[in-house]
C-alpha cells in the first residue's frame, strides 16, 4: 500500500532524493524553544514534540526566514495527513507555524506537506 508520504511526493513531482537534497543543505538555524524539542519520532527518524501543550491556533515557532534559512522546525517536522499544525507564510517569505489543533505535551507536532507546497497560505502581520 502506498503511503501518505509517497503520495505526497507523486502530488509534489519529487522523489526521496530531491527531498533529501532541500532538506539537508546548509542553510538550517538550530533553535531551541519552550513549546518544542526535536527527538526520535516512530514516524521518521527525527521529529518536533511538544515540551507543553498548545493551545489551537497557538503560535508554536518560526519554520523559516525569507524563504533562505530553515530552522529545527522546519527541517525535522514530520508530514501526516491528520496534521496538528500548519505553517503561515509573511509577506516577505518567513514561514510561522501554528497550532490547527490542541496538542498535549509530548505529543509530535505535524504538518501536511501538501498544505504549505500546493496550497500555501499567507499572514498579513502588522507593525504598530
């Protein structure tokens, strides 16, 4: 049976290898957090866990800054289809990540890859 992850890559036109290679490049910020932690997953390899609960719609952390730096949470946030979370994008390209659902300590924080790939969504932040 296929899963949600290789349909995921047929829906994008990409392969493991190409994934691979936009993942593992150079230009990842290693954050820490108070609301997540990165450790082994029983999904894939690395994941996000929350350290505390989130509250829907919660601000959980930023994924990524003007589309050219990746943080921990962006590069080890694992893809499922019953995702918990979902990545914002700003006008000049940071990628924010909210909570879509409560999720309770310890548990992994998901994104559908789909959601921010086919169908990304844009956050008007405003400075006052």
């Amino acid at each position: 049976m296929v899963s949600d992850y290789e349909l995921m890559l047929k829906d994008l036109n990409l392969n493991q290898k190409e994934i691979d290679l936009m993942t593992n490049k150079s230009n990842l910020l290693e954050t820490v957090s108070l609301y997540y932690e990165k450790r082994k997953s029983k999904i894939h390899g690395i994941g996000i866990f929350a350290k505390k609960d989130i509250n829907k719609h919660e601000f959980i952390g930023i994924a990524g800054i003007n589309d050219l730096i990746k943080t921990t949470l962006c590069r080890w946030m694992n893809h499922s289809k019953a995702n918990n979370a979902r990545f914002f994008l700003t006008k000049n390209l940071d990628m924010l990540t909210f909570a879509t659902k409560k999720i309770k300590a310890n548990t992994e924080i998901l994104i559908n890859y789909r959601d921010h790939t086919l169908k990304p969504k844009l956050i008007n932040i405003k400075s006052k």
